[in-house]
C-alpha cells in the first residue's frame, strides 16, 4: 500500500503500476485501486484465504520448507513476542522489514511461548532442540523488539525487558550511549 502510494498518479489519484497477484501480473485499474483502498476486514480475511491457495503461498512454503528448523528453549520464561510475532531477520539487509526470505543468511524467529521459541535458518548447525542462556535470550527478544510494529508482549514487566534489551545492544555495539 505504502509503495503503490509513492507511484506517480494518473487523473483520478490512481497509482500508475503493475503488482503481482496470484502469481500474475496486474495493471492497477480505478476500480482495482478503490477496493485495494476500501478494504475492511473481510475484505483482508478473502485477501489472506486467497492468498493461501495461490502458487505465492507455494513458493514461501517451499522456501521454508528448504531451510533448517530448530527449537529453541530459554532457561527462564524470558521470550517476548509482539503484535506482530514473526520476526525476519537479515544482517545484510537490516534496514528492510522483509529481508528476503530466499536468502540465506535470514532467520525467521516465531515465539510459541515464554520459554519456546522456532528458529528457522539456513546458516545453524547443531541439535534441532537448543537449550540457551540468558544472554541469548535477550540478544532474541532485541531481534523480536527492533522488528515489532506496535506492541511487545511479556510475562515480564516491560521496563525490565527493555533495559536488558538497551543493555545488550550498548554491550554488543549496536547502538552508542548519548
């Protein structure tokens, strides 16, 4: 939505461009763009049923099915998980929120609880069922907390999560103290 309102406009505000849907490529009609625009949330439960039987949702799944799956375990009850609970993760390509799901240095976290998480990559070795530190722990929820939208999700108190996550970041030279 965002990128097709950058796109120059014909006479009616209409974006001019070509998307993809269902594995095809579509001009954007008027009529096109006020259903994109005027769409609720029936409209965006059709969108995502739609969207699961089209060849799009072949080809992610093929994806990850091609990557390695692991299950991470936090010795305390410290995963967070957010609004939005799928994390990608691309230190090549940090800037993006959808780093590109084909490559190979992208890790897909998705927290299950506080204490399970799914890791999926093509870059870990090791046993497909992890037991981590503490540490690791917060390095995850720093990864689930600079990609979530709005709203972070804890058993613990907030405050105490984001200065683990301030700390960790300032430790590992992510970010600089003012």
């Amino acid at each position: 939505m965002k990128l097709l309102s950058s796109c120059p406009t014909d006479q009616h505000g209409v974006p001019i461009a070509k998307i993809v849907i269902g594995g095809k490529e579509t001009i954007v009609t008027r009529k096109l763009w006020d259903d994109i625009t005027n769409a609720d949330e029936n409209d965006d439960q059709w969108s995502f049923v739609h969207y699961i039987n089209s060849k799009s949702f072949d080809f992610v799944a093929d994806c990850l099915l091609k990557k390695n799956w692991y299950i991470l375990k936090s010795e305390n009850d410290g995963f967070i998980t957010s609004d939005d609970p799928v994390c990608m993760w691309n230190k090549d390509n940090f800037s993006s929120r959808n780093p590109g799901i084909r490559k190979a240095k992208t890790i897909i976290l998705f927290p299950l609880t506080p204490r399970f998480l799914i890791k999926i990559d093509e870059v870990s070795k090791g046993d497909r069922y992890q037991l981590i530190t503490r540490d690791q722990t917060i390095k995850v929820n720093a990864m689930i907390w600079i990609t979530t939208p709005r709203f972070m999700i804890s058993p613990r108190h907030p405050d105490i999560v984001h200065e683990e996550i301030g700390n960790a970041m300032l430790d590992s030279g992510f970010i600089q103290p003012s």
